[in-house]
C-alpha cells in the first residue's frame, strides 16, 4: 500500500514526490472549501444591500452551510472507513462543485439559501476525507508541518481568492466569486482523478462492521469525547466573527468596498509564512504550547479589534496580521493533535464525526452571532464587542479542553507509535 511505503521517507523529513502531490492535492482541497466559506464574509456587506436582506438571515446563509455540513458528515461517519477513500472524496467533491456552481447561479435570497445547502451537504465530509488521508499516509512526527503546509491554503484563500473574488464582485456582482470557485474546483477535481492513487488499506480492518454500530462505537467512544468537546468549542470563536468582519469593518472601522481587496491580500501573505513555520514549531517544541500561545495571542487580539471605532487601514491590516497569526497557529497545532486521537480502524468515522460537531456548533454560532448583532439604518454593527467576549471565553474553555486531548495524544503515541 502506498501509506506503507511512503512512512520511513516521512520518517527522515524527507517527503517523496507523491507525499508531495499529496499534501499540495490536500492544500487544493482545503482551499477551494475554505475560500468557499469565508467568500461569504467580505460579500456580506454587499449582499446585505443587494438583497435587502438583515444580519438574522445573513447569519442564516452562513449557518444553512454549517448546520447541513453537520448532518451530512454525522450520516457520512459510519460508512467512511469501508470505501476507497479516494472514490468516496471525489463523489463529495463533484457535489461541492455542483453546489457551488448553484451558488453562482441563484437568482435570489432563497435560491441561495438552499444553495448553500446542497454546497454543505458535500463539502463538510471532505476536509474531514483529507484529513483521514494525511493521517493514513503520513506518521505523527510530521503532521504538524503537513498540516501547516496544507493550511497555507487559508492564507492563499485570502491573498488571491478572496481579493480577486472581491475584485469579480465589486464589477460583475456577487455571483461572479462563486462562478469562480466553481472553475477552481473542476481543475482539482481532474487532478485527484488522475493523479491520487487508492487508499485501501483501513478497508480491511472494518470488514464485516455494520455502518450504524461503528458510527455508535465512535461517537460514544469515551477518549474521542474530549476532541468532540474541544472541536465544539473551537467552532464557536471563527464562525461567530467572520460572518460580519466585512460589515463591521466598512461601517465601523470606517474601510471602503475597495479597501477590502487590500486588506485580505496583506493579511494573506504575512499569513502564507505563518503556516510552515509555525507547522514546524509546533513539531519541534510541542503542539499545545503552539496552541496555548496562539490562543494567548488570539484572545487579546480579539479584544482589540472588536472594539476598534473608525481606524486607519494600516493598522486594520496590523490587526488582521496579528490576529490571524494567532488563528493559524491554533488551528494547525489543534489539527495535528486531534490527527493523533482515533485509532486506525476508526480515522475517517472519527474525523467525519469531528467535522460534523465543528459544522453543527458552527451552525449554532453564527445563528446566534446573527441574533447578537444589529445592523443600524446607516450600516453600523451594534454588539460586535459582545461576540467578541463570548469568542474570549471560548477560547478559555477551548485551552483547557485541548490540553487534555494532548496528553491523551501523548499517551497513546508512547504506547504505540504506529497509532
């Protein structure tokens, strides 16, 4: 099998070519999804406007991607060790493209409310199917630097996806970013055909296991509970700020439409460095103190910026640079921990229930961020500052929560290497 032999090149750090592909496939992957998701948050202002509609159907938008990305990946869990992992991510795949593309199509608020459906229906099984292949091929000692490599992507979404998306939008209206997305996707997609070998070798240890009874196995396993817990409180913090970052930066922090593109790009390219570096500190000095730091950093970041008033762009963009470091280093340490929690057998059900929990308690918190804030007459967000106390708070819980996740990690790996 080909995660066999690719193990004792990952040993040395030394990634042969298609542990490379890989991990640039995975990067693709994890880029076209996420610039599908956060393409919302800076087109919030204009389809606010464009289709007359408030921050609690806005917050509906974002929370029907979620909520349906939640169901689907729970459903998903109990058959997603006994296929080809290949196969079963490129049918999810052509349905993310699929949904998308709908997206680009949708006349109005409706349409794209059950566009953005049918967009998280297949889109939230495939970061988890991702994840479960970088497990699968490469060894604990380097996860954190592939899954550093493979979050270069959420910089890359904001350097050139979000930018030019924003550009597409301000000329072509807010269709054209999705239009976009949609055209990213059929290229990936041909390049997993061809060029991803199968992924088998996990088949064989689930023979004869009903779907139901692994998908119970899983979810009620006690020492998977801890990453469930940790990856709800994880979800609460992004996906309560981001949906109005756009909004509340043009009406509050006094930024224009056209500023925008600027600051995404200038936050994405500090951002693109963050990511192999701190993927590598996080395997050399260890992955919860790259997680506590970050957190650390991202709590007072938070703070700050969502009690900014008018403020000059340079010092927008500063924020975001800092801010976004600390996200970037709590995603990519958090990712490699929980890559170490489940055992074999049980990788791609335990990372779609992982997937379905952070999709679900996303859905929750931008239903509830929609209901916190207020858009005045005149485009002014009211209560940022509280939502950004609630993230502080969950970031507290998410600290405590990771750090016993880590030390079961710690145990496990010393048990059994191969786990």
């Amino acid at each position: 099998m080909e995660n066999k032999k690719s193990t004792p090149a990952s040993q040395t750090s030394v990634f042969t070519g298609y542990q490379k592909f890989i991990i640039l496939m995975v990067a693709f992957l994890q880029f076209s999804v996420i610039l599908d998701f956060m393409v919302l948050s800076p087109l919030g202002a204009q389809l606010l406007q464009e289709l007359n509609i408030t921050t609690a159907q806005f917050g509906m938008v974002v929370s029907a991607y979620a909520l349906s990305a939640g169901i689907s990946g729970l459903i998903a869990a109990g058959f997603a060790d006994k296929f080809d992992r290949k196969r079963m991510l490129l049918v999810f795949y052509v349905g993310f493209f699929l949904g998308t593309l709908f997206c680009g199509l949708a006349p109005g608020y409706h349409y794209l409310l059950v566009a953005r459906v049918i967009t998280g229906i297949f889109g939230g099984v495939i970061s988890s199917i991702s994840m479960a292949i970088v497990t699968d091929i490469f060894p604990m000692e380097v996860r954190g630097r592939v899954m550093g490599i493979a979050q270069m992507a959420f910089a890359a979404s904001q350097v050139l996806g979000l930018p030019i998306g924003l550009v597409l939008a301000n000329h072509f209206g807010w269709h054209a970013p999705f239009l976009m997305i949609a055209g990213i996707c059929a290229l990936v997609g041909i390049g997993i055909a061809f060029g991803m070998k199968p992924i088998r070798e996990h088949i064989h240890l689930n023979l004869g296991r009903n779907p139901f009874h692994h998908l119970l196995a899983t979810v009620s396993h006690r020492q998977y509970l801890n990453g469930f817990a940790a990856t709800t409180l994880m979800s609460t913090g992004g996906f309560m700020l981001m949906p109005f970052g756009s909004a509340f930066a043009i009406h509050n922090m006094g930024l224009t439409l056209g500023d925008l593109p600027v600051l995404y790009t200038a936050t994405g390219v500090c951002s693109i460095f963050f990511g192999p570096l701190i993927g590598k500190l996080s395997d050399r000095v260890g992955r919860y103190a790259v997680f506590f730091w970050g957190s650390i950093l991202t709590i007072v970041m938070v703070l700050v910026y969502t009690n900014q008033g008018i403020t000059p762009l340079w010092i927008v963009i500063a924020l975001n640079v800092l801010l976004f470091a600390g996200i970037s280093s709590r995603m990519i340490s958090s990712q490699a921990m929980m890559s170490g929690v489940p055992d074999p057998r049980d990788r791609g059900a335990f990372m779609s229930i992982n997937s379905s929990v952070q999709y679900g308690a996303g859905a929750i918190s931008s239903a509830v961020a929609g209901l916190i804030v207020v858009q005045t007459g005149n485009g002014f967000i009211e209560h940022y500052d509280t939502l950004g106390l609630v993230v502080t708070v969950a970031c507290i819980l998410t600290m405590i929560a990771m750090f016993y996740v880590n030390r079961q990690v710690i145990a496990k790996h010393a048990a059994s290497p191969k786990a």
